[in-house]
C-alpha cells in the first residue's frame, strides 16, 4: 500500500503532534511538564478562550502593517521567543538553530542561561539578530558578573532576570522519570570561573534564593543593558519593579512550571498593565498558541507575547526550518486576527498610543453593560467584561486608522475583547 504524501503542519498544534511522535517520552514529559496538578498550565490556554474579540467594520484594511519595537529595537511582529533551556535535546544544533530562526523571522530570541550552546556559538550562528539573555541570578556573583558581561560584549540587546524560581517547581514528570538534566547536559555557559577548564566534570552553581529587589542595585551597576523582570504577576509587584527602575516586565508564571494555581498570565496582565501605568513595558508569555492570542494580549496592554513550548514543537520537527514555520504561521495568523478586526496602524507600530486601564467599576452599580451610556465615557472607553460579571472602564489602546469622515474615531483596542462569555466545555488535560 502506496501512503499518500504527509499532510501539511498548518498550526502550532499540528506542532506539538508531531513533535511528540519524535521525542522520546522522557524528553516530551520534560517540555510539556508543569509543577504539581497542572491547574496553572492548563489555565494559561483556558483564559485566553474566555476572551472574545468585538470587531469593528468598514474600516479600510488593505495595509496592515504588523511591526512594533520593544526596547527601542524594530521588530517584524509583536512575537518573540521565550527563555527556554536544554534546545539539543529537540535537535542536535538546539540554540544555534533556534537563533537562526529568530533572526529570518526578524524577531527577538530570548537566550536562556540554561543554554546547550555557548553564547559565542548562538551569534555565530545568527550575528543579526536581537538577542536578549536571560539569567538566573546564581549564588556565585562572580560567575554572575563573568555572564552579564559576556552577553553585554556579544551584543545581546536586554538582560532578563527570571524571579520567580527561588527553587525549582514540584515537576512530577521528571520526577518520575528520574530526570537531572544538569548532570546528564553539557552546560557550556554555567560553570564557575575556577571551574572554567574542568570539563566534563561542570560544576554548575545553584539559583541564588536570597536574591531580593535592593540587589537589583547590585546588577544595574555591572552593566549597561536594560533589566527586564520576568515572572510577575501582581500590581504590588509591578509597582516595585518600576520603583526599582527596570526597563520592562515580562507578566509570566513560567509556562505552569514553578508554583501551580497562580493565575494565567492573560488574566494578570491587566493588573500589572495598570499598576505600570504607561511607565516600562509590559510583555507576556504563557498559552500563546494563535495569532488570535497574540491581538487578545496586545489588547490588553501587552507590548509583546514571546512564545516557550511552541518554539520546541518546530525544533522537534524540523529544526530550524521547524521554527521558522511555527513564527511565520503564527505571524501570518496575527496578520490576518488584525485584518478580520480590521485593527490598522496609521504609523508602522502597532503597539503606538498604547494606554493601560484607569479604573476598575462595579458591575453592580452601573448594571449591565448595554445599558452603560458609553457616549458619557472618555473618547475610545469601553467595557471590558471579566466573567462572573465583573467589568472594567478602561482608557483606549488607541490605534489609529486612516483619515476620511467615515473612519475618524480612533479604534480602542480595549474594545476588540469582551471576556464574559458561558462556560468553557471541559478542557483537555492533555496537549496544552
């Protein structure tokens, strides 16, 4: 029997099939895993349909323009790659093709500390691309200093201090599986100095959990890149990373991998979006598997989504092609969520005009949202519709369309999402 031609992997969770048929179980149950029951992996993709989309129409649409920046650097589509660790174990050249990928598809690829690749090797590989490095801060601050250093003298553009791994999450999975990746893994980047020529005997120097928000001082004075926090989750949190004067928040709970029953990051966006107040950026990570996704997260007052697993579903396939098509569908999807919303830049930034939530109102005291008289609200104000009946009077995330009579009110991309929708069917536990 002649089997016909494969059919083609046409969205991200054509990826993860396929992926899996290729891993072996041990390393599959370490990329999909989560801490403990999982209710916070699950709920990272669950939150997200809740949310519903309210186009507008008659808009003109015939050029959409999906370009942004996060720090100050020009990026093909508010998309970028997440920390992860451990790449070779999805395909032998791991971070090197990855880097590669990120810099066709001319978006950012965050470079994790836990790298298979040295640092040197990743911008071999891609020398153009915007790379960010993420640390997590190490009890040796020497080794420390020695890292930051490195990726600021190899052109990594941001330093991403991951804070919400004091210690590592309860994984059953590699538990189970008896699973110690820094033993059984080369780490070229994480070894201490005195240790530097001892390999293969690595000595890899354990997570600082004593590290606090006064020795964010102590890092701002060893280099000049921009300091972004990944992993908060709260308006207290969010407050105190802008008193601390870093540059950006990355609003994750490590892909449902550290502590379990936190909340998903879409849903805590909006707290810290307000809390930042328009003053850093504020990116997300955690669910994001459609273009749909990514303009529901933008609504929302996220500058950027940045992806973790997806990522290693197309290394598994395909390597670096494997990539490249897991970014181009997902930015061909986000092209065309916007089309469909009829969402149009009138400069080429998507993100331009952004404002965050001002207020939170009492549903019980305003009634039901089509009895709200939005004509007496603020120019592009909506309600924003959280389940349970809880609402929200947000400003406008005001993207601008082009100018004729028809088409003078700013669009607020506040007003694309309504979140009070019936419950969700039983959700899967399993592909998430």
């Amino acid at each position: 029997m002649t089997l016909g031609p494969a059919m083609p992997l046409v969205c991200l969770a054509d990826f993860q099939a396929h992926a899996r048929k290729r891993l072996s179980k041990s390393t599959w149950d370490y990329i999909e895993g989560a801490a403990d029951e999982g209710v916070t992996k699950d709920e990272n993709i669950a939150a997200f349909k809740k949310i519903r989309l309210r186009p507008r129409y008659l808009r003109d649409v015939t050029k959409v323009d999906t370009r942004t920046t996060i720090q100050g650097e020009e990026v093909s589509a508010p998309v970028g790659i997440a920390p992860s660790g451990f790449h070779c174990l999805a395909w032998p050249d791991g971070e090197m093709s990855t880097a590669r990928a990120a810099q066709e598809a001319g978006i950012c690829y965050t470079t994790s500390t836990y790298a298979s690749c040295t640092l040197e090797d990743i911008v071999t590989a891609a020398p153009k691309g915007l790379r960010w490095f993420q640390l997590y801060v190490q009890t040796d601050r020497l080794l420390n200093k020695q890292l930051v250093r490195r990726a600021e003298s190899l052109g990594f553009r941001a330093l991403v201090i991951t804070v919400d791994v004091p210690v590592v999450g309860n994984r059953r999975q590699d538990l189970r599986n008896l699973l110690d990746l820094k033993t059984n893994l080369l780490l070229k980047d994480l070894q201490s100095p005195k240790e530097s020529n001892s390999v293969p005997h690595l000595q890899v120097s354990p997570i600082d959990a004593s590290f606090c928000w006064n020795d964010l001082a102590w890092l701002q004075s060893i280099t000049q890149l921009p300091i972004i926090l990944k992993g908060i989750l709260t308006r207290e949190d969010a407050e105190l990373a802008v008193k601390h004067s870093v540059q950006g928040i990355i609003v994750s709970n490590h892909g449902g991998r550290q502590l379990d029953g936190v909340p998903a990051s879409i849903d805590a966006l909006t707290e810290v979006v307000a809390a930042v107040d328009g003053r850093i950026e504020v990116y997300l990570d955690g669910g994001v598997r459609t273009g749909n996704d990514v303009l529901k997260a933008l609504a929302l007052g996220a500058k950027c989504v940045f992806l973790g697993r997806p990522i290693l579903w197309g290394l598994a396939c395909k390597g670096e092609h494997g990539v490249q098509q897991v970014l181009n569908i997902l930015k061909k999807e986000f092209h065309t969520a916007m089309t469909l919303a009829e969402v149009t830049p009138s400069h080429a930034n998507i993100s331009a005009g952004f404002e965050e939530p001002f207020a939170e109102g009492n549903s019980q005291q305003r009634g039901r949202t089509d009895e709200v008289d939005l004509s007496k609200m603020p120019l592009g104000s909506s309600i924003l519709k959280f389940g349970n009946n809880r609402e929200q009077i947000s400003k406008s995330n005001e993207i601008g369309v082009k100018s004729s009579e028809a088409q003078s009110t700013p669009l607020s991309l506040h007003s694309l999402v309504s979140t009070n929708v019936p419950e969700p069917l039983p959700r899967s536990r399993h592909g998430v």
